[in-house]
C-alpha cells in the first residue's frame, strides 16, 4: 500500500452546486483542484459518481495530489458528484433505476457543460474519466458506453454487473473510443446490497471481462484483488487505477 504524505494538501478542495433540471433538483458537488491551479493552464477532469466516499474513503484528492507531485500522473481536477440517500442512489446508479436515465443525461448534458464553463479542461474525450465503486461505477460505465465521444475513460472498482450491463457493452457503437479499468476482489462472493440481499460480484464481474474483451475498446486493463467490496481495498488500488488511466 502507498504510503502518503501526511501534509496539508496543496491543492484546494471547494463546493458547488448545480441545479439539474434532468434531476429535478439541486446537486451538490466536492471539487479538488491541484496545486498552482490556473484558468491559463488546462487540464484532465476527473468524475466520480459516489463523490462523498471517493474523497472522504478513497482519499483520492491526497492521492491524486501525491501522484502529480511525483510526476506519475496528468494534471487533474477531480469532481466528486455525493449522493442524497441510499434510496436515491440505487434509483440513479443502478442499470434498471427509475432515475438511471435521467441521471446519465445529467452527466452527459449538464454537468459536463457546468465543469467546462467554470473551469480550463481539455476538450477531448480521452481527458475526461468517470469513476465509480459498485453500483456507482456501473452508471459510469453506462454513460461512457452511451456517450463515448463524452467520456473517453472509465475507472470501475467493483461494479455491478447484470443482463442490462452486459448488452449495453455489447450494442456499444463506438467502443475503440473507450478506455477501461476494471478491478474486482476475489473474496466478493456474497455482497450484501442496499437492498437487503446477497449477491455473488464474482461471477458476474468475470462475464463481464469476457463480454469486454470480445469487443475493440480501445484499451482494458482487469485485474482481481485480495479483498472484499470494501472502500479498504478500492483505496489501496487508487494510485494503480490512477496512474493507469492518467498517466
């Protein structure tokens, strides 16, 4: 595991907030921007759906900020998208949600348009990544597939994988667009949901690696850890996925 420095970060994390109209309400947003930040410089944007626990759990500002310091990785401004209530965010992540087609056109048509106007990125696909852990990354997934000339990067710790994920990669029309990491933790066997149940990630995640590579995304990397799906391995394995897709 890396070791971080135990220093103030350099960078600055702020909120905002976005009004979505997709959502039919106000969105708060955690924003990292990276050590001697500048409106003349442009730079990578980060997304991560889960946003509370990508930056309180996974630490990814420190570890971002580390890895631009050490020069392993682009200059990157990550935005964390939190989520109301565990109630909200199955309806919004999860592949067959009443609001999951809601919340992917708000990612696609309106925060990606706010985080544009109010800050200097990179106007390429390749330089916008989505991330997220479980139900989180499989509505990343989802928008990249649906929208590949959006986001060209996907950063996917443990998701959820169903009959729905399965063909939304198989009917992709444009997957030598996108860029995928895809971990998964050999012990997530039986996951205990929001929901109540018990669910093998295992298995699913392995069909979902074998429907992956039969089609010509532009890259994919999969690996599986020795964890379970918890923040205290997807943690230790931000610094691999970052230095990966950022590189």
């Amino acid at each position: 595991m890396r070791h971080l420095a135990r220093r103030p970060l350099q960078g600055l994390v702020s909120d905002s907030k976005i009004i979505s109209q997709e959502l039919n309400e106000e969105i708060s947003l955690l924003i990292y921007t990276p050590p001697n930040y500048t409106p003349l410089q442009t730079y990578d944007v980060l997304i991560c759906q889960d946003g509370n626990d990508y930056f309180q759990l996974g630490r990814i500002p420190r570890q971002i900020e580390e890895l631009i310091e050490e020069g392993e990785i682009r200059e990157t401004i990550v935005v964390g998208v939190p989520y109301p209530s565990v109630d909200e965010r199955r309806k919004r992540y999860h592949p067959n949600g009443e609001k999951v087609e809601a919340y992917i056109r708000f990612l696609a048509n309106e925060l990606l348009p706010f985080i544009e106007k109010a800050y200097p990125t990179h106007q390429l696909s390749t330089a916008r990544t989505l991330a997220g852990d479980s139900l989180a990354a499989t509505v990343s997934l989802l928008t990249a597939l649906r929208y590949p000339s959006l986001f060209g990067q996907v950063m996917l710790h443990s998701p959820f994988v169903n009959e729905t994920v399965l063909r939304a990669i198989e009917t992709c029309k444009k997957p030598e667009e996108i860029v995928l990491y895809h971990v998964i933790g050999k012990k997530e066997t039986a996951v205990k949901t929001t929901d109540g149940q018990v669910v093998d990630f295992v298995t699913p995640n392995k069909e979902m690696c074998e429907t992956i590579k039969k089609r010509p995304f532009a890259s994919y990397t999969y690996e599986e850890f020795d964890g379970d799906h918890t923040w205290t391995y997807w943690q230790r394995d931000l610094p691999r996925g970052l230095t990966t897709l950022l590189s």
